[in-house]
C-alpha cells in the first residue's frame, strides 16, 4: 500500500496517510548524525538527517534525508522501496535509501537528487538492490519407482518443498546396487541398478539463493527393491 507524508523542520510529520514510514528520532534535537554518502573525500564525515524506517513489504530500509530545521518535503513511497518528492521541496539538496542495518556508503541502494543539485525534476541514481524476501530450501523429497529388476534404468526427480532458487544437485546410489550413466547434477537423474537387493537413489540439493535463510543442503533419499 501506498503511503504519504510532509516533513517539516527535521521531526514534524504531518499528512500522514498510512503507517509504511516510520520516523525515528534521534537524540539531538529530533536529527540523527549519520555518514555522509556523497563528497566524502576519503574520510568518514557525518551530517544531520531525519530518518524514516520504511516498510517495503518484504523488508525494511531507511529513508534518510539531510534536512533542516526550515526544510518541507512532501514525500511518496508506492509500497514497494520507490519513493517521489514534491511539490514541496524546500530546503534538503537530496535523499537516500539504505538497507536497515547499514549505514555504509558502499551499501546505497538510492539516491534521490532534488532541484537544487539536478537543476530540474527529481534525478533517482540507482547504484544498488533493495533488499528481496528471504527463501529457504525446506526438506527434499525423491519421487520415482520403488521397485526395479536388475538391468532396469529408472528415472528419479527431486524438488524442494522451499522457494529457493539457484539449486544445484548431486546424485549418488549410497551402498552401490547400482550406476548413474548419465548426468549427476540435474533435478532428475536416471538410475540402471546392477544388483538384488534394497537400494537407495539419493540427491543432496543445495543453493546459493543470496536471500537464503536457514540450511543451504537438503537430502532427498528414494528406497528401492530390486529383483533379480
């Protein structure tokens, strides 16, 4: 949901239509000091800003805005990270979004520059992501036929009961019984068991979803009859 707000000075929100931002108050005089992202000349300087945590819906960031105590914005967040100014823009020369647990500069994600430095409309650099949902991987589960003769090849596909993405497999037949001829690291793999007996078709699925939370493996396992 879409939610507006004016600024005035460094701490006074009014016209506040929805709850996404949230002011945080720093401790001299409603401004917080936070390092400065822009003409640093190799040193970490620190300006007055007001904060805003925003709720992006599938994270939080910061709105920070060096303003002060004669400044008005009017500003826009469309729910999703994005955010417009004006008309009133009276006082900051711009405004930037960094992930909620960082202040570093390399960690910019926006930068919105306002008349004063673009000469015009409201410029957006883009020099970083918004922060994405979290994934997990869940359990693995092998599904295929549960029994075999000797000589046959069967076909055995794992999936994931997560969301992550960027999955890698590996497949192996744990105690022998029998061979994969082909291709090992796909989601399904053919299996020519050689040997009588209980048999185990198994794939150890991970990833590298950057958003991953929780284990980055899962083993899926497939008990197999084979007759002679």
């Amino acid at each position: 949901m879409a939610d507006t707000l004016t600024l005035k000075g460094v701490d006074v929100v009014t016209n506040h239509t929805g709850t996404e931002m949230q002011l945080k108050r720093g401790k001299k005089a409603g401004s917080t000091a936070f390092p400065k992202w822009w003409d640093r000349r190799g040193q970490v300087q620190y300006v007055d800003c007001t904060i805003f945590r925003v709720d992006i819906g599938t994270a939080f960031v910061r709105l920070v805005i060096p303003c002060g105590r004669t400044s008005t914005l009017d500003i826009r967040h469309d729910g999703a990270g994005n955010f417009t100014f004006g008309p009133a823009i009276t006082g900051p020369e711009r405004a930037a979004v960094f992930p909620d647990d960082s202040s570093a500069p390399a960690q910019l994600i926006h930068e919105y520059q306002f008349p004063k430095i673009s000469g015009g409309a409201v410029l957006k650099r883009t020099p970083g992501s918004l922060p994405s949902s979290s994934t997990t991987l869940g359990t693995a589960t092998v599904t295929g036929d549960a029994t075999a003769a000797v000589s046959d090849n069967k076909v055995y596909t794992v999936a994931i009961s997560g969301d992550a993405s960027n999955l890698a497999y590996a497949w192996t037949v744990p105690g022998g019984g029998g061979v994969i001829p082909g291709a090992t690291n796909a989601a399904s793999a053919t299996v020519t068991w050689a040997a009588a007996g209980s048999r185990t078709a198994q794939c150890v699925v991970t990833s590298t979803d950057p958003a991953l939370t929780g284990p980055t493996s899962a083993t899926g396992t497939k008990s197999v009859t084979v007759s002679a």
